[in-house]
C-alpha cells in the first residue's frame, strides 16, 4: 500500500513529456469509392448535406417512439473541488453536466446555447447517429460561436451507456462532459438500483495550471522520450506513467468530486446495483475495484457481452464498462486507481440504511490486483453480434509518433496531411490497428460500433491499442459521411492538429 498522502493528497502539477496523435478520418461513401484520387484530396468525399445521410435517418425511424426535447447550455461553471474552487466550462451549472436520458429509436432534440467565449459543438459519443449531428466542428458542422445556439436532432439508436463532449481545444480537459443513457424499452434491467459512476482527470485552475499549459508544457518538451519529467513521484525515467499517460494529474474525481470529498452511492444490502461508468478523463487509463466485491461485467462501450464475473476493470479514455454488484451490508470504498500514475479517484458505496463511519480508503485495494476482463475474450450477445463472415478487405491503422516533437501521426501523418481511409458503403473492413509507440492509444470511431477481430467480437467503439502492440476490429460501414477516427487522449488529440 502507498502512503495515504500520496494517493488522495492534490500534489503540484507537473506535466511529463511529449505525444501527438493524429486524426484519419474515415470516410463513406455511397457513390462509389475513388481510389486513385490523390492523398488527402476532398474531391470525392461526402459532405454533411449529402442526401444518403438523410436517406439513411429515415431508415432509424421507428412509428410511435418518443420525441423529447432538452435544452443544454454550456458557459462557465464554479466547481468545489473539497474546498479547491474553480471556475472551468461546462454544461448546465454542474460537473458533470445534466444527465440525458432517452429511449432507443427516440428521436432526441438538444436545443444547444454556447454561453462560453469561445466556438465549440458537442459530440455524442458511440451514438452511431446521422453525420451532419455528430459535432466535430470544420468537418460535420460549423463550431458554433460564442453566443450562438444550434439544434442538434437525431434518431438514438442503439440502448447503452453513453457520453457527450465537445470535440474542440482542450475542452474535453475542463469540465465539459455529462451522460447520456439509452434505455430499452423492450429489456427492463435485472437490477434493484442504478448509478452512472464518471471518472475524470482533473487539473483546470489547480495551482494556476489550465489545459492549455500542460498542453504547451509537453510540446515544449518536444520529442524527449516519454517519462522525461514527472513532478515528485517518480523522476526522469519513469517510464511505467508514460505508457499509459503523458500528464500527472493533482485530482482525480468521480462525478465532479475530488477523494476529499466523495460521492456515496447507496442501493439496498443484497440487492443488485448497475454501475454504468464512464471514462471521460483526457490522458488516464482507470482501473476501478470496489473493496469487498466482486463486479459482474455486463456491458462494453453500452452493447452488452454475456456477463463474465472479476475484480476489477480497466477503463481507457472514453470507454464505459457497465457493472452488476451483489451489494454487502456496510460501507465500501470505490477506489479508481490510475494506471501508471500516483493518485487515484474515491467515492462510497453504502448499503441503504447502514450508519457505520467509513473507514480509512487506501490505493490500491486487494480487488485491484484480482481477476480482470481482456476485453478480447468478451463475447457479444447474439442481439448485438455483428454477423458472421470475412472481412473484405485490411487496413492498417499505424501508430507512430514523431520523434523530434511532441506529435502523434497516424500513417504516418498528422490531422490535415492524412489521407483520408475511404470505404464503400456496405462495405465489411478489418482495421488493424498497430501501435508503434511506448504510449497506449484509445482508438475511437464515430458513427459506427465495431466488432472487435476476436472469436467473441465484442462491440465497441473504443479500443485501447496496447504500447508497441495491436488489435484488430471489423467495422460494416452504414452510416454515411466522413468519420473521425482518433486517439481519444485528448492532449495527442490536440497536438495532432497543430503546426
Ligand atoms: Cu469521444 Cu471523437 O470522441
Ligand atoms: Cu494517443
């Protein structure tokens, strides 16, 4: 066990050096595919007005499903942090921001007001929705100015665990992230009580760090070898943080709130609790335990899995896990342990009705280092399994990193000087995904769940590439448009499309 101080304690920042990742995007196209058109050119590639994207809206539209409406504002929130107060963006007046809770096939309406100073768009991540609502700004929208306002409306379609954030700067690095759970109305869950547990890196306006100086920080560290500096917990050399993160953050929070000052979940002694957990943290791997109990892994990335029994789980940014917990009378420490890093996250699970004081928590718990799922041996359900067959055609998805700065490149090119992976509508493609870095990349999609290249072929839509390591996936590709697929560490993200 680590000292108590060193695991909860808000210690100065420092970042650790270099990383870049690179956007390729994928790109639909129902007209037929080009090629022999030239790297990078956007000659062939469909915009967010093609007529096949709403042609293929009016294929989710189910008669008699609902329509609600939500109204979401981003602006500046104030946040306590156990008594560290920030102001950070978010949405709504809190961090998380408001939960969305909606029906699969409901057609969802967010009516968006941008209360921020600077242009962002959400992002609805996982959600395989119509390409012109899927908010990557310069590519299937305009940002939307500060001030401005934008109807995002679109058919939900699959049930699951889901999260939304912009897709622009270093946003995804304050506070702007919230929920949002698709029910199925033809399954009622096989639970007594229901939580969404969200992880988050935190450093915004701790000791006058923001994103963007941890950001300048690594570039300005450039193409030094990972682990070069890393705050008091390590020194040059530390190489086991910076596989799995480049920046060593003060806090890690679970739903907004720091181990100072935690959260308590409660769900009645003997009776089964969901756990829907989110990683929406920027450059944190997550391996979250609870101290007492087993976990009952019933989902992946909201698409569920026959359920397979562990003790702890891993969660890479922008993954979601869903758990069952047989719930034990008494109170328990939730523990989310940050791979390769000190510090971990804290909140309570105690059984309703039960007084007794919390103990001391300590990181990491004996659960930590119990069974835990490879996600390649999960098995997707028959409702969600993509079918059976070949793939009909490879391609290799390289992971390289820029040795002389701080950028990643996927092909060996940033965002902006990639050429673009084109696929035919309908077409069943095998991404092999290869990383040829000492940094874990989480791969994400959008607009599409891929099934995962293994006998179990669980569907995801984030897929953690291990260091110097690869994994393959199969994606059918129905949705038209262009598609970004990226590292979601948000700081390789970033530097990805700078200069
Ligand atoms: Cu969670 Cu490209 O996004
Ligand atoms: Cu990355």
């Amino acid at each position: 066990m680590v000292a108590p101080d060193r695991v909860w304690g808000r210690r100065r920042f420092l970042a650790t050096s270099s990383a870049v990742a690179a956007g390729v995007w994928l790109t639909g196209c129902s007209t037929g595919k080009r090629p022999d058109a030239a790297p990078g050119s956007t000659g062939s590639l469909m915009l967010p007005t093609d007529p096949a994207i709403a042609a293929r809206e009016a294929q989710r539209q189910v008669a008699g499903r609902g329509s609600p409406t939500v109204d979401l504002v981003a602006g500046p929130v104030t946040v306590d942090l156990g008594g560290i107060v920030v102001v950070t963006s978010g949405f709504g007046d809190t961090v998380p921001g408001p939960l969305i809770r909606v029906r699969a096939r409901d057609e969802l309406t967010v009516r968006f007001t941008n209360r921020l100073p600077d242009p962002t768009a959400i992002h609805w991540h996982g959600l395989a929705i119509r390409n012109d609502m899927d908010g990557v700004p310069g590519l299937t929208q305009d940002p939307i100015e500060a001030g401005g306002e934008f109807t995002y409306r679109f058919v939900v379609p699959d049930p699951g665990t889901f999260w939304f954030h912009p897709h622009m700067g270093m946003d995804l690095d304050r506070g702007m992230y919230a929920p949002i759970i698709v029910d199925d109305p033809d399954e009622p869950g096989d639970y007594d009580a229901e939580d969404i547990l969200i992880l988050d890196d935190w450093l915004d306006g701790i000791d006058g760090g923001t994103p963007e100086t941890a950001l300048a920080d690594l570039r300005a560290a450039g193409g030094m070898d990972h682990g070069g500096m890393m705050g008091d917990g390590g020194g040059r050399g530390m190489m086991g943080m910076a596989a799995f993160g480049d920046v060593d953050y003060p806090l890690h929070l679970i739903n907004g709130r720091a181990p100072s000052d935690p959260v308590t979940f409660t769900a009645p002694p003997g009776g089964r609790l969901r756990l829907r957990m989110i990683n929406a943290g920027s450059d944190t791997v997550y391996r979250v335990a609870i101290g007492g109990h087993a976990m009952t892994v019933t989902h992946l990335d909201g698409f569920a899995i026959r359920p397979v029994e562990g003790d702890t789980v891993l969660l890479s940014m922008g993954e979601r896990v869903d758990v069952l917990v047989t719930v034990t009378e008494g109170v328990w420490p939730i523990v989310a342990s940050a791979e390769g890093k000190p510090r971990a996250g804290l909140a309570w699970l105690r059984s309703t009705g039960s007084t007794i004081a919390a103990p001391e928590p300590v990181s990491p718990l004996p659960e930590h280092s119990g069974r835990m799922l490879d996600v390649g041996d999960a098995v997707a359900t028959e409702v969600v399994a993509y079918p059976q067959g070949a793939p009909d055609r490879q391609i290799d998805v390289w992971l390289g990193q820029d040795m002389s700065a701080y950028r990643w490149t996927i092909n060996g090119a940033t965002f902006g000087d990639h050429d673009p992976l084109r696929i035919e509508s309908g077409e069943r493609v095998r991404l092999v995904f290869r990383n040829d870095t000492m940094m874990v990349h989480p791969m994400h999609l959008h607009g599409h769940t891929f099934a995962l290249a293994t006998t179990g072929g669980a569907r995801k839509d984030t897929l953690l590439v291990p260091v110097m390591g690869s994994a393959s996936v199969d994606v059918i590709a129905d949705n038209p448009g262009q598609w970004m697929l990226h590292c979601h560490n948000t700081y390789h993200l970033e530097a990805s499309t700078l200069r």
